[in-house]
C-alpha cells in the first residue's frame, strides 16, 4: 500500500486482515531514507519481509515513482539498500547474518512430522539464522520436503518462547540443474500456515549454505519456493565474503501484479 503516511499501527493491522496475504507492506515517506517500509501479517507487524520489499519497489518502479537506481529504505530491521534494475528486476540488501544457535534434530522432528533420523542423515546442522528475521534452517533429504506436515501448535508455542518466526525447510537440487534449493516456509506464530516466497529466509539460507557447505564453487544462489502451494517462486541470493566473513547478503527477483484491492476500514 503506498502513501501510507497517516495511517495508524491499528489501521495498517486492519487493512492486512482484510487483504489476507502472509504480508502486507505499507510505503511511506521519510525524512533520512527514501521511503519507510512496514510489514505487517494478519496477526501483527514485524520487523522486516524480503519478498514484500521485493513487491513495493517494483509497484514504485511500475507507477512511475522510481527509476533505475540505487535507494534506501528504512524498516524495523535497520536501513537497508534496494537496488531497481534494468527491467524492473529488484535486489535487496539484508543485515549480515546472526547466528542465533542450532538445534537438535529431535526437537524439529516433532514440528515438521519428519524422523530425527532423517534429518540428521543430511548431515547437515539445524540452525537458527537472522538476516532480519529469525528462521530456524532446516535441511531435508531429496524426497521428504513434499512430506512435511507441520505441527503448527508445537511450532508456534516454541517460536514464541525462543522469538523466533518459523522453519525454512530447504533440499538441495541436483548439481546439474540451474535451481540450488527448493524451499518450504511456515510462520504460524505470526499467521502464515505456509508461504510461497520469504525473501529474508532465502538471506539466511545462502548465508547457511555460505558457512556449511564448504565445496560450493560460489556464492550466488538460486532458489525455488512454493511448490507445494501451487505457486511457485524463484528467488536468487548472493553473499559477498572476505577471507573470515561474510560481508554483504543480497536478494533479488522479479515481482508480478496479480491485481489490486480497494478495502475500507472505519
């Protein structure tokens, strides 16, 4: 929603229960930064969304608002550069990575209705990763990320206890094909059983992949989400690193119109 300057938090709360999409962002002007960002789900605001940055950049480049360029935007997780592209294609900036602890594969199992024992045959960490959001990663093997069912009582009531948002489920693709990942995310705590692209998710993921999978021949990432909704995504990240760190998190896609709603609220 742009020009939403005079707007109330219990408005802009209002209005995203009555659009009912996992985020609704809200454009305003700012005085240091080029806009203000705010992202509020169905049940409350929170501090960052990747893919609903994505969303408000390319509706200002397509109203005329932006041109090609380079902008900063100011959101509950700091300000964070948005870069517009040739063609409306949108790349954005995340807070380098947090690394918030990592979990054992019995406690996961029970969220996503998957065996301990499988998930620990990846032989990969489940880790809890902040790029402006906390998400705990986690990696299953190639088969099992169509076969998660979700508790979404035991999730949500331990997201909330550790403040954390939810899972990113990921399986690695085949080496020979362009897609690095395919990606399930579930947010119940904040109203979003399951959604179809997570920008700030897909920041920590590369950042996961980053540190973990130490024979990645590069940084640069690409990802797919949403498959099992029906509504598939593609997302690319990339992490710039020095010889310790990592130093810069980027992602980026291209966003698509599917309409506009006019909503009146008291």
């Amino acid at each position: 929603m742009l020009h939403a300057d005079n707007l109330s938090n219990e408005e802009k709360l209002e209005i995203a229960k009555a659009v009912g999409y996992s985020e609704t962002a809200f454009v305003s002007r700012d005085d240091e930064a080029d806009f203000e960002l705010s992202f509020y789900t169905t049940t409350g605001e929170v501090d960052f969304c990747g893919h609903a940055t994505l969303a408000a950049f390319s509706t200002l480049y397509k109203e005329g608002v932006l041109i090609e360029g380079q902008y900063i935007q100011r959101t509950k997780a700091g300000l964070l550069a948005v870069k517009v592209e040739s063609g409306g294609h949108i790349v954005m900036e995340q807070k380098l990575p947090e690394y918030l602890g990592v979990l054992g594969y019995e406690t996961v199992s029970d969220f996503i209705g998957v065996d301990s024992a499988v998930l620990e045959s990846t032989q990969l960490p489940i880790e809890v990763i902040s790029t402006g959001l906390a998400d705990i990663i986690v990696a299953v093997p190639r088969g099992y990320l169509d076969k998660i069912k979700v508790n979404e009582r035991l999730l949500s009531d331990f997201c909330k206890k550790h403040n954390m948002i939810g899972v990113h489920a990921f399986e690695l693709c085949e080496k020979d094909i362009e897609l690095t990942a395919s990606c399930r995310n579930f947010a119940p705590l904040v109203g979003i059983p399951e959604e179809s692209a997570t920008g700030s998710a897909s920041g920590a993921l590369a950042c996961y992949l980053t540190k973990h999978l130490k024979g990645a021949q590069s940084n640069y990432f690409t990802f797919e989400q949403g498959r099992a909704m029906g509504c598939v995504s593609r997302i690319t990240a990339t992490v710039e690193t020095n010889e310790q760190d990592i130093t810069k998190v980027i992602v980026g896609g291209f966003a698509q119109e599917i309409g506009r709603q006019e909503i009146s609220i008291p």
